[in-house]
C-alpha cells in the first residue's frame, strides 16, 4: 500500500513537471532564467560581458519545448557567470522590435555590453549544446601557436581546417584589433597567431585547397576595413550558392555572377575557368555556381527562363541583372541536343558587364496606356521616373494580388486617391500610387506586402516608410505631416464631402421641382 502510493506520487510528480515543461515557454519563478523587460533590457547587457538572450511568445510551440533545455542551460551556466535571460516579445513588442525579431524563439548572444550587436546564436536547442556554444563564446576567439612544435601544429590546423584560417604573425599593434575581428567571425573561420619566421609580420588568409596565403596589403588596418577585407578575400573564386552561403553572398554587396549547372559534370568542366575569372575579379564581383536540378527555380527570380546552363549577373547594390541571351519558348522546346555555354562568350559577356555596356533585363508590366482609377498604377519601366518626381509628393503602395492585408487597404486607398484628385491644386502636387511587386523589378527593400513608401518632393534619396493607421484620416495627416507640400488632405475632404452633400440636395430639390411641376400640369 505504502509503495504504490509512493509510486503514485512520483508519476504525479513526473508527468506535473513534464506537463510543465511542455506547456509553458516562459521559465519558471526562481529558475536561473533572468526574465528581462524594455527597462531592464540595455542596463543588464551593460552590466554583463556575455549573455544569451532568447526573445519569444508564451504561445509559441518551439518555445515551449526549447524551455526546459534553456532552464537547465541557465542552472548550468550560472556559476561561470555566462547569464540566460528571456523575454517575452507579447509584453515587449517595442524591444522585440528594435532588436528585429521576426520569429520566435530568436537566440541572440550579446558581447562586450553591445546592445546593438549581437550574434546570431547558431548552435542546437538541447540544454548540452546551448552550454557548450556558450562556453566556447566565452573562450577567447584565437588560437596562439608557438614553441618547438608549433610548425607542425600550424601545418596540422591548416590541413583540418574546412574554412579559411586567419593568421596573424604578430603585426605590431594589431592584436586587440585581430581579437575584435576574431570575435565577430569566430562561427565562420579559424584565427591563429602564429609566425612562420617571417622577419616582417603579416597577415594572411589560407584558404582550404589553396596553398599560397592571401596577404593583406592594405595600409589602413582598423578593424572596418578588416571586416571588409575578410569577407571579401576569405569567399572561395569560385564558390556554391544554396541555402547556407545565400545570405553571406548577399550581404557582400558586389555583384554575383550566377553559373547555372545541370550536372556535377558540367560543374567541374566550368570549375577551373570560373576560378580564374573569380581571381582576375576578386573584390568586384563574386562567381558562383548553382545546382539548377535543386535551385533551377531562382531563374525566375533573376529574370531568366529556366534553360541550363545559364549564366547571369546580379548586381546586388542595384538589383539590376544581366544575363546571356537564352532561346525563344519555341526553339528550347525544338532542341535535338543539350544547351551549351561558351567560355568565350562568357568571357565577352563580363567583359561587357565591366564596361558598362550591357543592358539590364528589367521586369515590368507594360506601361498602361490610360490610368483607370486615381490610384496610379506604375510599372518597373515607369517607377523612378515617377517616385523621383521633384515636383511631387508621392506615395506607393508595393503589394502582391495575393496578400489579404493588401486586398483590405485597397479600398481605403482608392477613396484616398479620389479625395486629392478632387482637387485642382492637390491632383498636381501629390500622387497616389500602386505596384504590383511580382510582377515588376524595383530597386526598393521589401520586407513584406504591402510596403508603403512615401517619396516627398526634394527629399527623393530618403523615402518615408508609412507605419501609421491604415485608415483615411491617418493617411491624409501623414501625408500633410512629412509632404513637402504641406497639402491638408483633411480640407479636401471636408469640402468634398460638403460638395457632395450640395450636389445631393440640388438633386433633391430638381426632383421636387419636377414633381411640381407634374402637379401644376395635373
Ligand atoms: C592580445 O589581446 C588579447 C585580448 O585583449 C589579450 O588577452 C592578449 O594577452 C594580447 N596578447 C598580446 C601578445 O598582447
Ligand atoms: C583607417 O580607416 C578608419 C575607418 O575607415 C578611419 O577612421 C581611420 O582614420 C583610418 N586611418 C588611417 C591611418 O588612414
Ligand atoms: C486642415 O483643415 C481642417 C479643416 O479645414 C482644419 O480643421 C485643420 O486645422 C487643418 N489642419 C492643419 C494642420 O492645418
């Protein structure tokens, strides 16, 4: 009797905490989780060289099982004074804004007090993994090799070594600076202090399969353009694009020049005439190669039609892109035998694109012939000419047909449009407009649909986003607020609504006129 109660208890005591566990995102009263609100938040991050934030919602099922494992990853870590802390982005929408969460959970690690920059956490969601990430962040980020064996140490570090290591040989005064850097990057590569004899230090990068080191020549070693010199120089001449690498490509900023395969075969045919190319072009534009049996689809995205190989250039900074010419619908479809690439026209082809001589294929609706409604429809042809108007105060709506938050808006944006045409004054001085974003080319960021961006007249280099009500009084206030025409929509619209009230009475009053005059005839 004793023992099955006893058993009984325990089960209730088990399934109660595992209960709790999947239930609950937020950690419990008295865990070592620090729970941290938007007052707390840049005093606590001042206060502690590293810490783990995770930013979530109570709802959220990935925080509900992350939470036991961050409960236990705390305890852990709380006597190497490494803090956990949470918070809850339903409570704190305005931190959780700034810090530019967009999903939950988000683990952010934050250094040296930085409120504004933080890492990515990019280490596994079980207790054992978030310690050990976290204790390694706490290590420091470079490798000192020296004594009698350190030349096979090095030698040793570079074989194992997958992604670039970084070797500083003891350039004067550029250790804190090579600490620093090493931090920011230690997810991505190697950094080792180590001289291999040289009598005048240097600074290298070893690529993994390539045997001569990159030397940094520059004479500014600040850490900016270090930043910008490792993520140049530490990309592969010619690498691969695919889900992992997308975003570091992107984030470079120079123009990517897409190769397109079909096979690994075709792949490494190309492999030795790319590297060459990603050489001669280091630092002005990246090469990489695309496995179109998995990514074909991106074509589209790039405006080219999904025939491989194929090869395009993307210029990131202007979302501009070139590519080679590809065949009519009708001539693919006809063809005996597969598509090949030369490298002679494709050596021409850069050689264009450095020159400024090729033309970029834009994507765009064609230029509508009439206007149909006051919204004013802009295609990819049109839009700069437009949104650049000095003239004008212009606002664009850019949506997708298919987004529910965009078809909502459209009405209150079409009675927008019609109280400034309705007025001889304001029709001149402000423009009402809308994109259809997927099927037109902008050099615009889109964070979702709609985005709505107001282009005041002689401020065209610094759109205003809109963020305010979507509803016509908030429109038209925002539009006299930041236009630099100052041009009181509100007005407008009370004389219209006055005009339209007269029209309606006078019609009235022709109706009972007639009915008189109907009367007299009786
Ligand atoms: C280099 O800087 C790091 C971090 O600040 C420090 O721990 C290390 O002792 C320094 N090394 C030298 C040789 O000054
Ligand atoms: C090096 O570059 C940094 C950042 O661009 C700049 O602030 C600094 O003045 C430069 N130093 C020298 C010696 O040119
Ligand atoms: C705009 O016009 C309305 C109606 O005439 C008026 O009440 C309001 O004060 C004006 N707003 C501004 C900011 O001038």
């Amino acid at each position: 009797m004793q023992l099955s109660k006893k058993v009984l208890l325990g089960v209730a005591a088990l399934t109660a905490a595992l209960g709790n566990a999947q239930q609950e995102a937020t950690a419990p009263e008295g865990s070592a989780v620090v729970k941290l609100t938007a007052k707390t938040f840049d005093e606590f991050i001042k206060e502690h060289p590293l810490v783990l934030a995770e930013f979530y919602a109570p709802w959220c099922g990935h925080c509900k099982t992350l939470a036991p494992h961050y409960v236990e990853a705390a305890a852990a870590l709380e006597s190497k004074e490494i803090p956990l802390a949470q918070v809850d982005c339903t409570e704190e929408e305005d931190l959780c804004m700034q810090q530019g969460i967009r999903g939950y959970p988000t683990l952010k690690v934050f250094k040296n007090h930085q409120v504004d920059a933080p890492s990515e956490y990019q280490g596994g969601r079980t207790s054992q993994s978030i310690i050990s990430y976290m204790i390694a962040q706490s290590m420091p980020p470079v490798t000192v090799i020296s004594g009698e064996e350190g030349a096979d140490d090095f030698k040793d570090l570079l074989a194992e070594s997958s992604s670039a290591v970084i070797v500083d040989g003891g350039v004067s005064g550029l250790n804190e600076t090579f600490y620093e850097l090493a931090d920011l990057f230690r997810d991505d590569f190697t950094f080792v202090q180590y001289n291999e004899g040289d009598s005048k230090p240097q600074l290298s990068i070893y690529l993994p399969q390539d045997a001569e080191p990159i030397r940094f020549e520059g004479k500014n070693n600040s850490l900016t353009h270090l930043v910008d010199w490792v993520q140049i120089e530490t990309k592969p001449f010619f690498g691969e694009i695919n889900g992992e690498t997308f975003q570091s490509y992107m984030g470079a900023n120079l123009p990517l020049a897409y190769f397109f395969y079909s096979s690994p075969e075709e792949r490494s045919n190309f492999e030795s005439f790319f590297t060459k190319l990603g050489k001669e072009h280091r630092g002005k534009i990246n090469f990489v190669g695309l496995d179109a049996s998995m990514f074909g689809r991106h074509a589209e995205n790039l405006n080219m039609k999904e025939q491989f190989p194929l090869f395009v250039i993307h210029d990131v900074e202007t979302n501009l892109k070139y590519g080679m010419p590809q065949l009519s619908e009708e001539k693919f479809a006809a063809l005996t035998k597969p598509l090949e690439l030369k490298t002679s026209d494709i050596s021409k082809f850069i050689k264009d694109f450095v020159g400024g001589k090729l033309e970029a294929i834009v994507k765009s609706e064609d230029i509508p012939e009439v206007q149909e409604s006051s919204v004013f429809r802009i295609v990819g042809k049109t839009h700069d000419q437009i949104v650049n108007d000095e003239d004008k105060d212009v606002l664009v709506k850019y949506y997708a047909p298919w987004c529910g938050h965009c078809k909502r808006l459209a009405p209150i944006y079409e009675e927008l449009a019609d109280i400034y045409a309705s007025d001889e004054d304001a029709k001149n001085k402000i423009v009402i407009a809308n994109l259809d974003a997927t099927l037109n080319d902008v050099n615009v960021d889109l964070e979702g649909y709609p985005t709505l961006l107001f282009y005041p007249a002689g401020k065209k280099a610094t759109p205003v986003v809109y963020q305010g009500g979507r509803d016509v009084a908030s429109f038209l206030t925002f539009i006299q607020e930041q236009g630099h025409h100052g041009v009181n929509g509100s007005a407008i619209l009370a004389t219209k609504q006055a005009q339209e009230a007269a029209d309606k009475v006078e019609k009235e009053i022709d109706a009972i006129e007639e009915e008189d005059l109907k009367h007299d005839e009786l």
